[in-house]
C-alpha cells in the first residue's frame, strides 16, 4: 500500500531535503524504498553503514539518498548541511527517524531553509478505507482497536500476534531509543509510567499523583513524560485557554500513538483512537499547507468539560466530544456555545441509529462515517 505522505513527500525531495519522522515501526522505511527503485539506503545504527556516511561514500548516481536514524550522529545537522549546501539534492535526500528531530541533539547547525518535515502516523479509519475496499469500515474499526494502526500487526489483523509485537515495540524504544537520547537509569520506572497512563487515558494527569505513585519528585516526571513524547510513545492534549501560557500550567492529558496499548472501558478506547486520528489530520494540513494547528480539550473549574477542540491559525475552529452509544447533547456545548458562538460542533457516537441536527448548530454524527471522510473545519 503506498502511504498517504508518499506523493508530498516525492514532489518536495526536488526542492528540499526531506525529513520524515514518526513512531518507531509506523512505516517511514517502507515509505522510503517505494519512492524510487534506485536508491540508496543508509541505517546510522549499522556500523558499516556509518563508516559509509562518515566517508560520504554513496552511489551519486541512484535517484534517493536515505539517511535513517542519522539524528543519532553528533553534530548531525551540520553535517547535513555540509552535504546540501556544497551539493544540493543532487540526488535527492531523505532522512528518516523514530525520534521528533527538533528536539533530539540540538547542537550543530541549524537546517532552516534547507527541508520540508513530515510526520508520519500510524493507519488509521480514513487511511485504511481507501486501500481495503473488500473490509468494512467497521471491520477495520474494531481492528484499530484491538491491532493498533501500525502496519505489522494491523495488516496481520491478529490480537494474539499484536500482543506479542508490542512487547518488543515498547521495549526497543525503551531500551535501546531511549539511551540514545538520554542516559536514563530508571527504566522501570518509566515501563511502570506507561504502564499507569494506559490506565488513565483520557483524564487529566496529576504531576503530582504520578510523582507520589512512582515515588518520584514531579520534574522527573515531567522529563520522563517529555522523553515519551520525543519518542513517539505518547502525545500531550492540553486544556484551551486564549491565553496560551495558562494553557500550558494546566493539568493536561496524554494519549498512544499506539491505539490499542489503552487500558480500559471502550470509551476510553474510542476517545483515544479518534484523538490519533484527529491529530494525524491536523498534522497533515500542518506539514502540507503551512497551517498552525492545535489539538485541546475545554474544561472549566466547575467540571464542564468536552473532549476537544482544534485551532487552525490560532483560531478555534471545532469543538468534539466522543460518546460510545449516547445520543444526547452534552451539556457542555450549551455551555461554551456562548464563548464560541461560530465554532463547529460535533458529538461523535460509535453506535448510533441515526444522525441529529440541531438548530443552533450542533450535530450528533455516527464516528465511522465521520472518522472515514475526517470533516473538518478549515
């Protein structure tokens, strides 16, 4: 199946170098061998190849250069500058990586102006519909679900077999990503973190309650989560405010990359898969179209609350919250209707009989459907 980045990514590596990072196993390499038949192919993790690109030894003569996991070299940026600015993208170049490249090593020479940078997620409803016609939307919800959206065990389509492989998922990132970034001792520690966000998607965390659990002050915490979140592990919603900075001291929430690592009711299941899929769009038309895009959730002291709300350009542009099977208005729209008086406003439902309008603009949506088309405010 060729991935929905494979086109972008294509038409800018004739203008740019590419950087496309992701989940650890999401598909950045298999994305990286269909762009072009002729190219070559280099892993900063094998030592051979290092000799190769501490040389710059490639074939100039294939159509694509790939550098994966090349954010592990120290000074890597300037290096690649080095490469780009005496030869260009001749051939084309493409850099591959599990962990977010902004934050990892900041040392060296800045890129700008010489990439484009995608981030690529794992497959969810709108992505898979389009390559599994012969599967109903349903059949490939209930797989995201108990498979997850990475292409191994999704396309494998067995619990049995995902349960083994994300054993070896985690603790590769754990074990081996991990110490590449930071020399961290207390692994456990941090298995036994993931361990109690799985069981607290979709609620707000308390720096301080995991810092008690873990036995731990709250600044580690708050490395450790910051380190999950670089990795791909995790990735952090926080509450709305239109002042950003008080947003940002706000108890916020996390979610998995990973949908079906949730431990919990289906709701919390479902809350976190269309929080993947809806940060997979917005990430989308960010790194495609330039736009500044946000993921929060509203809440208020007096425990009025709805499960997200998206900016685009700084401007709110929708408010959703995920229900299983209820129906009924969440009364919170009614709420912050009178704040957000334009705003899209959806209420998602897994099973639904039918779809509901309403006159002040509130809709009540079967998710499938809606998660299949993805439709969005600009």
């Amino acid at each position: 199946m060729e991935r929905y980045l494979t086109p972008y990514v294509k038409h800018d590596l004739d203008k740019k170098i590419v950087l496309v990072t992701g989940p650890r196993q999401c598909g950045k390499t298999t994305l990286s061998h269909q762009l072009f038949p002729d190219h070559d192919y280099f892993n900063y993790d094998s030592a051979d190849d290092r000799l190769a690109l501490k040389e710059q030894s490639w074939d100039r003569s294939r159509s694509l250069i790939v550098f994966d996991e090349i954010y592990k070299m120290p000074q890597w940026k300037r290096w690649l500058k080095g490469i780009y600015d005496t030869e260009g993208v001749h051939p084309k170049i493409l850099v591959t990586g599990s962990a977010k490249l902004d934050t990892y090593r900041k040392a060296g020479d800045s890129l700008a102006g010489r990439y484009f940078q995608y981030r690529l997620h794992p497959i969810d409803l709108k992505e898979a519909v389009e390559f599994y016609p012969a599967h109903s939307p349903e059949v490939i919800f209930d797989r995201l679900l108990s498979c997850s959206g990475f292409p191994e065990p999704f396309l494998e389509g067995d619990k049995i077999f995902y349960q083994r492989w994300r054993h070896t998922h985690l603790d590769i990132i754990l074990r081996q990503d991990l110490l590449d970034i930071q020399a961290v001792r207390d692994i456990q520690a941090i298995e036994t973190l993931v361990a109690l966000l799985k069981r607290r998607v979709g609620s707000t965390i308390s720096y301080a309650n995991l810092a008690r659990d873990l036995e731990r002050d709250a600044n580690t915490i708050k490395r450790w989560l910051l380190l999950l979140e670089n990795l791909y592990v995790i990735f952090r919603v926080t509450p709305y405010h239109k002042d950003i900075t008080r947003s940002l001291l706000k108890e916020p929430k996390f979610y998995f990359y990973d949908t079906a690592q949730v431990i919990g009711d289906e709701g919390a299941q479902f809350e976190n898969l269309v929080a993947c899929a809806l940060l997979k769009e917005l990430h989308f038309r960010e790194d495609t179209k330039g736009i500044n895009t946000n993921l929060h959730f509203m809440r208020t002291k007096d425990g009025k609350e709805l499960d997200f709300l998206i900016t685009m350009n700084e401007t709110p542009t929708s408010l959703i919250e995920v229900k299983w099977s209820d129906s009924t208005p969440a009364p919170s729209f009614q709420h912050f209707q009178k704040f957000l008086p334009e705003i899209q406003r959806i209420q998602l439902v897994r099973n639904l009989e039918r779809n509901k309008t309403y006159p002040n603009g509130l809709t009540i949506q079967a998710a499938i459907p809606w998660l299949t088309e993805m439709a969005l405010r600009d």
